[in-house]
C-alpha cells in the first residue's frame, strides 16, 4: 500500500538555510554557562573551545579579532560563561557552534579555586622557597620596569625613584590585563634576561589594581615559572595592599604597591649623604688621633736617638777615662814597689844572709809587681777590646752594614723632614757607596 505525504520537499541548502534562520533567529545573543572540556588553537589564530555540562557539549570559537579582548586565558577545567551568537555551519558538515564575544569565570569563587590549584602545584616544585630568592641589589645602578606605559603606575615608579635616588630606569611596556597580558610579561623578562650590554640589575613588575580577573594575568604558571628562572632579581608591585597573586610568591621581594616597590628598590639619596658625612667625620678624627698618638711616641723615640758621632765621642771619652785609671794604677804600684825597694835599701846589710834575704824579697816583689801589672794590663786590655767592639758595632760603618742609611744635604746630615722642601737633592749613603736622591713630593 502506498501512502504518500503531503510534505513540502526542500533542497539541501534550502532546508540548511531554514534551519539557520530558525536558530540564528530565536537564539540571536546568548550567554551559556559550562566547563571547557577542550580548547584548541587554529593556524589562523582562532580558538576552538568545547564546553560541557552533566549531560552534552557544545562548540564555541573565539575568533582572532576577539581574541584580544579577552581579560583572561581560557584554559582547560574552567567553568566559564561564554557570550556570543549562535552561527551555523554547512558547508562539509551541518554543525553550529557559539561565535563567542566574551568569556567570564562562573563566579569569583571558581577563580580562586582555579588559582589554588595552581599554588598547590608551584608549591611542590619549590618555587615559592625562600631558599631560591635572589638578592635584591642595595643600590642597583640600572632598573627594569615592566608594566603599561600608560597610566598613573608608571609615573608614580619614576617620581618616587626620582625623588629618593636618581638613576637609569628602562620600560618594558606591556598589557597589564587581557589573554595576551602574560605572554606580554613573559616575553619583557626574558628580554631583560638577555641583554648583552646596560642590563638591569633588578626588574620590577607593577599594574594598578583591580578584580581577581583582572589580575589573573599574574597567576599565569609559565609567568611563574619565569619568574622562578630569571637570573635578574624580581620584585613583584601588583595592584593594592591588599591584591596577593601567584608571581607575588614567586618573586624575590613583593612590594604592597608600585610605590613601595620604588621606596624598596632605592635607598634615599639625602639620608645616604648624611650617614657618608657623619662617617667621614668620625674617620678623620680617628685618623688625627692616631696621628697625634704616634707623633707624641716618635718624639719620645726621637728624645732617646742619638747620632752616631755623638754615640763615638761617648765611647771615646769612656776609654780616654779607662786609659787614665790604666796608667795611673801601672804608675802607683810602681811607686810602691820603688818605694819598697828603697826601704829594702836602706835596710840593707852587708852579711851574706840579709842580702840573700833582702834579694829574696826584692825577687819575690819584683814577680808580684809583674803579676800584678800582668793582670792589671789583661784586665785593661780585655776592657779596652770590649769597648773596641762596642764602637765598632755602633760605629756609622757598622750600621751602615745592618741596613741603615746617612740622609745629607750640602754635608749636613738630616735629622728633621723639615730640613728637607720638594725638589731638594739629598745624598744617600750605603753600605757600599753614596747615591744621589731627588725629592718631588713629601706627604
């Protein structure tokens, strides 16, 4: 039996073209609320996104031109609510998708999961150990700064700068905020990193502030993991006091605002000036004390010095003495033996007897007159030897041979730098010979 249809018949493009009026028409701009499930970038610049809820999926592109717009990176697990138009599709396939104009995070509260998951993560890598935490230089002589060259936080980085210490600041101008914000950061750290030539000695990386979205720029991960890897300290000024992002852990120092990240980053010039002042000032007068304390101990040094002609007119005058005792002790035991003999004279008798007596004795007197001129004589003469050497050893030849050296001027010896004026020529005389030295500047 054949039954038949009163069914109005259509061409395919006829039906797909019905079809695209019917969706495009009763769902002209939708906003819809779901988990990206997959996200993948075209050649063309595109991105082709998934989202998914308990029961199905749906398709969505974000197109290149709207890309830009985008205050965040969509990425994979996020439940978004995507805003845009229903477009259909037919040319290989029939298909529709949402032509997407703008993505937001369901609620601040899936943001903030989003961001702790990824704490949890860098935090297991050891990335926000203070272990790992670069100095900040004290007074760096070159700072890189990374934010947006337009707007208040740049100018407020350079006035306060400027006003506690002057010094060389490079921007690197960047988006603070949007899809392509990090990748923007990224790219000025490494920049900085691989300056050959007048490379900052710190970076900071400042943005004003604003809600947990607009600042989800700096809880990017491969932003975190630059900043882990920079070889030039970072210093971390996102939005207010309040405002804590993931980059803030990472970096080496995180400032409350951008103009504390400027107050931290250099001392104040004034207070600097002040402290070398009042340091100066205590070394100077360090220094004259000590330089009166040794001046006092070298005049004493001086007081006690004499000069070698006066050191040989004292020896000559101890041995002009000894040589006086000598003579006068070999003149009165000669006058007493002459004595004796003439008492032993007088008493002289002609009997065999007392002569051999008296003979005996002037014998006996006349050995111990010997031994006692003998003895008196070494005696003299080992003093006379030990004063030779005791001149000789602080005689100017003998000095001369320890080391020391004779300043003289026009003949006169110098005992005092105030005999001596720049430009004087001086005589030096050495162990060996005499040398002629020209004075061309007395400290």
């Amino acid at each position: 039996m054949n039954v038949k249809f009163n069914i109005p018949e259509y061409g395919v493009t006829q039906i797909n073209k019905a079809l695209k009026e019917v969706i495009e028409d009763n769902f002209n701009y939708v906003r819809v609320k779901g988990e990206i499930s997959e996200i993948r970038e075209a050649t063309k610049g595109q991105i082709y996104i998934t989202l998914k809820d308990e029961t199905s999926i749906l398709s969505a592109v974000v197109w290149e031109q709207k890309k830009r717009s985008l205050t965040f990176e969509p990425e994979t697990g996020m439940e978004v609510i995507l805003t845009g138009r229903i477009t259909t599709w037919s040319k290989f396939k029939t298909t529709y998708q949402l032509d997407v104009d703008k993505i937001e995070i369901a609620g601040e509260g899936a943001l903030l999961k989003i961001i702790e998951e990824r704490k949890k993560r860098l935090i297991e890598k050891g990335y926000f150990d203070n272990e790992y935490k670069k100095q900040i230089p004290y007074l760096p002589s070159r700072i890189g700064v990374i934010t947006s060259p337009s707007g208040s936080v740049i100018h407020d980085i350079i006035n306060r700068i400027s006003d506690r210490f002057k010094t060389h600041l490079d921007l690197w101008p960047v988006a603070v905020q949007g899809a392509e914000a990090s990748n923007n950061i990224i790219d000025a750290i490494n920049g900085f990193n691989e300056f050959t030539k007048d490379k900052p000695e710190v970076i900071i990386i400042a943005r004003g502030g604003g809600s947990t979205e607009d600042l989800m720029a700096f809880n990017d991960e491969k932003l975190a993991e630059i900043v882990f890897k920079s070889n030039i300290p970072i210093i971390s000024a996102i939005g207010h006091e309040t405002d804590t992002t993931i980059i803030d852990f990472v970096s080496d120092l995180r400032a409350s605002t951008p103009t504390a990240a400027a107050e931290l980053v250099v001392p104040v010039r004034s207070e600097l000036v002040s402290t070398v002042e009042v340091l100066t000032q205590r070394l100077n007068y360090s220094i004259e004390n000590h330089l009166r304390q040794n001046l006092t101990n070298i005049q004493k040094l001086i007081s006690y010095l004499k000069t070698p002609a006066e050191i040989i007119d004292s020896f000559k005058n101890r041995l002009a003495f000894l040589s006086t005792g000598f003579s006068r002790i070999i003149k009165n035991n000669f006058q007493i033996a002459v004595k004796d003999l003439y008492l032993l004279s007088n008493n002289l008798k002609i009997s065999n007897d007392l002569l051999k007596f008296n003979k005996s004795n002037l014998k006996t007197c006349s050995q111990n007159l010997e031994l006692l001129l003998k003895r008196e004589f070494k005696i003299s003469i080992g003093k006379y030897q030990n004063l030779i050497r005791l001149l000789e050893t602080n005689s100017i030849h003998s000095n001369l041979n320890k080391g020391y050296s004779i300043l003289s001027k026009d003949k006169k010896i110098i005992n005092d730098s105030k005999l001596i004026k720049d430009n004087d020529t001086l005589s030096a005389t050495l162990k060996d010979r005499t040398i002629k030295i020209k004075i061309k500047k007395i400290n």
